[in-house]
C-alpha cells in the first residue's frame, strides 16, 4: 500500500471524490463521524489525501452500494484492515445484512401488492371517488383516533 500512497499523493477533496466516486461533501461527512481518519492539511489549510484514502473511499463506496449501514461499513473497514481476522466475522456481517435485506423485500413487497389492489379497485375516471385516497385516509391497519 506504501507505494500507491507515495504515487497518488497530494490529492485535494476534489481530486478524490471523482477518484473515489464519493461526493466532497459525503467525504466531509465521513471524516466528521470518523469513518475515516481526519485528512492531513497543506500549508494553506487544504485536506490532502494518499492512495490509502483513495482505497478506503473506494471500500466504503463499494459497501454502501451493497446496502451496508454506516455502522457495519465500519466493522468492514476494520476488519479489511486487520490481515488476522477471521473470516467468520465477515461472514457473520454479511448473512446478517442478507437477512435485513431480505426483511426489506417483504416488506416492499408487500407494499407493493397494496398499491396494486388498490390502483385496481380504483376506476381512474372523472369521479372524484378514489379507493386509493380513501385507503391513505382511513387504511387497514391504521388506528383510527
């Protein structure tokens, strides 16, 4: 890692978002709730980022593209970082994501069938009687107050 460090050293915010495909402002976001370390600083006060930044944006990237919370992001960080973990534990994040996904998917799909029915049962017409209205003010489920 030494290498691409010292060959992509010296990138400014800007350089590294479009690198990394992270907008400046999600890199920011990052370093204020220690995601990733606080950027060195030039002489005039600008971030100055190394391929190690580089790496781990593109790590992040990678992970919240897959869905991954910010909390396990950093359990994955870590980890990647640790050349003597066990597998297991990454696994272990993984499966555990895998299920919340799946939890999700129910959940929309469920959703789903609900618009569907109601967009059914409703005639699209000039009336101006609409199910769906009707179920978003008084839906099954809803506690009525």
């Amino acid at each position: 890692m030494k290498a691409v460090s010292e060959a992509i050293a010296g990138m400014n915010i800007g350089a590294l978002a479009k690198r990394s495909g992270v907008p400046a402002k999600t890199i920011r976001y990052y370093e204020s709730i220690g995601l990733i370390p606080k950027a060195k600083r030039s002489e005039g006060n600008y971030r100055v980022y190394d391929g190690r930044d580089l790496a781990n944006l593109r790590f992040i990237h990678r992970a919240r593209r897959l869905g991954f919370p910010v909390a396990d992001v950093e359990k994955l960080l870590a980890l990647w970082h640790d050349q003597r973990r066990p597998s297991a534990k990454v696994r272990e994040l993984a499966l555990s994501h895998m299920s919340e996904i799946d939890r999700r998917l129910e959940e929309l799909q469920s959703i789903r069938r609900t618009l569907a029915h109601l967009a059914h049962c409703c005639r699209g017409d000039e009336r101006p009687d609409c199910p769906i209205l009707d179920d978003l003010a008084h839906g099954e489920g809803e506690k009525q107050r």
